[in-house]
C-alpha cells in the first residue's frame, strides 16, 4: 500500500516590522529572539543577499531553527546570558555552497554585530564554545549539513526505515524541526524539514506502545510498590519515568506532523504546556494533573514517618498521586478507543500495548514489543 504523500509544509508568515524597542530595566528591549531574528534579516540580511548575490536571493532558504531557546519561542530575561542575539541561518544547495558558500559566510560575518541594543553570538568572541566551529548555530549552511549536525542525518530517513527512526529520539527531532523559516523561494529547505517531522506512523505506534509500558511499569507499578516498602528514592525515579513517558505521549498522541515533538527535559513542560492549551489539543489536561504528581511527590517520597523525616505527609500524598495516575491512565483508554487503537479498557496500560501494536503494518522487529 503506497504511503500518501505529505502535506506541503505551511507558507510563510509576513513580516511585520518591529516597533521601536520598549527598553525593559537592563536597558533591553523585550522582544523574543524569532522576533529579533526575523527583524535582522529582513533589515539586515536579505538587503546584502539582495545586494551581492542577486542572482542567487531567490534561491538561499533564512530562518533561525535549532539548539536555543528561541528556536522554540521559551527565550526570556534569564536566557540571555549566552549565544542569543540577533542571527539567522542561511540554507544552501549543495551546488549554491560550493559556488557561494564560503564568501557568504564571511559576508554574514561582516554584518553589524550590534541591532537592537543586542551583539550577534560569535561577533567579538561572545559565543560559547558550543555555538561555534561544526556546532554553530547560525551563518550559511548546506542544507544537508545542517540536519546531519543536529540528528546525524543529511536527510530524514525513509519511511521503510524504522530503525533508523527508532534512533532519532523526540528531543533530537523537535531541535531539527523547531523554530521558523523566514524565506524559502526554493522550498529545499521547508521540504527537507518537513520529512524530519512526517514520523512514519508504524514509528508514533511503536513509540505510543513504549510509553504505554512504562506508564505501566512506573506509574502504576513500580511507584506504588516503591511508597508501599519506604523506599522514597526509587518512588522519586519512578515519578520521574512516569511524568517523562505521559509528557512523550502526549504528544505522539496529538502526532509529531502536527505539534511537533517533545523537546528536551528543560522545555519538555513548557511545550507540554503550550500544547495543552491549543484548540482541539488531545489529552489536554494530562498536563495539569502531571505537575500535581511532580509537586506531590516530595511528600510521598520523603515527607512521611515511614521515609525517616517523621512527617505526616506522606499517607495523603501517595494516595493522590496513586488516584492521579490512575485517571490519567483512565483518560489514556478513552482517548486510545476513539481514536481506533484498542476495543479494550483495560486501564493497567500494558495490557493496551499488543491492541496498539496490531495497527502497526511493518513486521520489523524493531517496532513490535517483545
């Protein structure tokens, strides 16, 4: 059965030029890095692409997608303390770089260094030695090489590769697919990208199946056998496996192509957040119901006479996360059964595993549990 192609990927926003800079107590404006990125490129960037390569402007792909917390729009006041300013990549063709690629470069490094009250990273020796040489994070780029920088691969791996898909974890995907593309006459760019986020779905299936068995095993299992022997550091690892696979579904759940994918641990609740509260999110209270175990799981861990503090915190605690869990598990099924996935309900979610993994096509062992 032919695999139906994938949608084109979303067109570009206009810009809209930044209003004068509101300076905040530091004597900064306010804006967010994407804002300040597309500000540079367009009053910076595209004039000198204009200028000195006229004949290749309608071809170079700009934005600012990758490592950094603006690339995911969680940039603040805090995080401006390394490798942010106003920046962008410069996406090439293979023949374009090898024509072009090395002079603009060193164009794009001759641009202002300061916009907008801020210093581009790299310019005076101000970025950190992770943002530069092979790990830079803006400046012109092969398209091929800038993908394999971030996942290792040049291109996304075909569909009828799952093991490679297996490899490639969701934080790696969500910093090759994050952020915003300001231009792209060619789409190379926008084409090369969008695969990266069209995960196989036999892939979100087989993942879907992995976190149901460790929502089981940690969540449902494990936590409460580890309050029920006082054993609070393995109850506080099990929290941590639990919390780490919900916040993994739910976005597998509302599917990679359309939300993207679960960033890594520092911006996994702010995106898990930011995803709960769009129109039509499914399982869009999984979230709140996560923070409450994480906030109660002090108490149940440590907090208790059984755990060695002398506390009565404890009891309460654990029977809340144990409830908490267990609708969270309950709204795992409904959710599961509408869409088509399993006729059972079983709320013990590995018994929910083999009705997943029967809508799997692919007999590739990598994708079916044991």
């Amino acid at each position: 059965m032919m695999r139906p192609a994938p949608p084109p990927p979303p067109p570009l926003a206009p810009y809209t030029p930044l209003p004068a800079p509101a300076p905040t107590r530091t004597g900064r404006s306010a804006v967010s890095g994407l804002k300040l990125a597309r500000a540079y490129w367009e009053e910076i960037g595209r004039p000198m692409l204009q200028a000195k390569y006229p004949e290749y402007a309608g071809r170079i792909a700009a934005g600012l997608v990758g490592h950094g917390s603006e690339c995911y729009g969680f940039d603040d006041a805090r995080s401006r303390d390394h490798d942010f300013g106003p920046r962008f990549c410069l996406w090439l063709t293979d023949e374009d770089y090898e024509a072009i690629g090395e002079r603009l470069q060193t164009d794009y490094e001759a641009l202002p260094a300061d916009f907008r009250g801020f210093v581009r990273p790299g310019a005076s020796g101000t970025a950190t030695p992770r943002a530069q040489g092979a790990f830079r994070r803006d400046g012109v780029f092969r398209i091929g090489d800038f993908f394999e920088s971030i996942t290792g691969y040049r291109t996304a791996p075909a569909p009828d590769a799952p093991h490679e898909w297996m490899m490639l974890d969701e934080a790696t995907l969500a910093a090759a697919t994050n952020g915003e593309v300001f231009s792209d006459p060619l789409g190379a760019f926008s084409k090369a990208r969008q695969a990266f986020k069209d995960m196989p779905d036999d892939v979100r299936l087989a993942l879907i199946s992995k976190r149901l068995g460790m929502i089981a095993q940690a969540g449902q299992y494990n936590l409460t056998r580890s309050l029920e022997r006082g054993d609070g550091d393995a109850a506080w690892m099990s929290v941590h496996e639990f919390v780490n696979a919900c916040s993994s579904l739910v976005f597998l759940v509302n599917k990679p192509l359309i939300v993207g994918y679960a960033p890594y641990y520092k911006w996994r609740f702010a995106a898990l957040r930011r995803l709960s509260g769009r129109m039509f999110a499914l399982l869009p209270d999984v979230c709140e119901r996560l923070e409450t175990v994480m906030r109660l799981s002090s108490a149940a861990c440590y907090g208790g006479a059984g755990f060695g503090e002398g506390g009565k915190g404890a009891a309460p605690a654990a029977e809340k996360i144990e409830e908490t869990v267990e609708s969270i598990a309950k709204d795992v099924v409904r959710e599961l059964r509408r869409e088509g996935l399993t006729t059972s309900d079983e709320t013990f979610l590995e018994w929910q595993r083999p009705y997943v993994e029967e809508h799997i096509v692919s007999d590739a062992p990598c994708l079916h549990s044991l």
